[in-house]
C-alpha cells in the first residue's frame, strides 16, 4: 500500500520461464522504421545490439492471465518507443477485453512526443506527457474521488471530452529530483534485467 492510499502492483513482463530464461520473439520489423532496416547488421553497425525487434518475456495471453488474475482498478502502461507501440496498444485492448471500464494511463517517451497519435486509440483513456511521478497521482486521486473536472489544470495529462481530445496546457517536468521519495525497487526483479553480468 502506498503512503497516497493506492494498492500497487507491477507486471513486469520479464518474468523468466520453468528454466530460468526470459522469452525472446522476433517481431515483424516495424513498416515506419524500414528506412533503417538497411542499418541493422550484427558486426557493422552502432545498432548491433538490435539487429531485430523483439518481443521479450510473457506472452500476450500470459499477460491476459495476470490481468485476470490481479482484477485492476486502474491500469497504467509505461510506452518509451515509438517501435513498440503496437505493443502497447494490443495490452491496452487485453485490458478493455477483461473489462472495458478499466480506465487505462499511458506515459512515457512515446506520448510524450506524439499525444494525439497515442490518443486515436480508442482503448487508451488517458496519457500523460513529461515526468509523471505527481501527475499520475494527481490523476489517480480524481479518478478515485470520481471527479474528472479540471483534468486540463494536472501538468501533462490528455484526456477526451465530448470525443476530442484535450491537451493539458504544461508538460510535467520536475526540477528537484530531491524532493522524489526513492523508487520502489521491490517491486521488481532486478536480476531481470543484468546484462552480461
């Protein structure tokens, strides 16, 4: 429980199989990105690393599972790269399958960038533009008290009314990282997320 009054929890979808090893599938390389395809080779180039888009950890009907399993009152869903937002979107309708009036928040890098791209998907109900450490909570507290007014005053969010979108005035961006209580590193597994030692 957090010191706000919410129960959270964190599907961390690196969540490794029977033998210990995380799943990695390849994904269609994505057609927005196929002026790069012609970069991606394993000893030549800066991206050697990435030399395919993957798909790492569970399932997505393993994801539908825990999201059965877990019932969420809200779900938030964290979208850093624009390659990947397909992704995003199919967990988001994963969510609405189980019960559509999830209200469903997304952050990161990617709606940062494009907030109205991320909007035209029907399934996300809300986003949230910048750092979103106080945004978020400011959001979660008014849909607890089940007061949607004012959402335009939180820094950072977007949210529909009447069928159009509306975009809050500011981008949330913290300037003391200080006065931030430290993460809550417990909620995942750490060892996830090693590489090469």
């Amino acid at each position: 429980m957090s010191r706000e009054g919410f129960s959270i929890e964190i599907l961390d979808s690196l969540e490794p199989d029977s033998k210990g090893e995380i799943k990695k599938t390849a994904l269609d390389f994505p057609h927005e990105f196929e002026y790069l395809k012609r970069y991606y080779h394993p000893n030549k180039s800066p991206f050697k690393l990435f030399t395919n888009f993957y798909h790492f950890g569970l399932g997505f009907e393993e994801i539908y599972k825990k999201i059965e399993l877990t019932h969420p009152d809200i779900v938030g869903i964290s979208s850093n790269f624009t390659a990947y937002f397909k992704e995003v979107r199919v967990v988001a309708s994963l969510v609405k399958r189980f019960n559509k009036d999830i209200p469903i928040i997304v952050g990161g890098h990617h709606p940062t960038a494009m907030p109205l791209f991320t909007m035209n998907d029907k399934n996300i109900d809300f986003i949230i533009r910048g750092e979103g450490e106080y945004s978020f909570l400011k959001l979660l507290e008014k849909i607890r008290q089940g007061n949607l007014k004012d959402l335009k005053k939180i820094d950072g969010v977007c949210f529909r009314k009447n069928g159009k979108v509306v975009l809050s005035d500011r981008i949330a961006i913290i300037k003391e990282l200080d006065t931030l209580p430290f993460p809550g590193r417990e909620f995942l597994n750490w060892k996830n997320y090693k590489f090469k030692g």
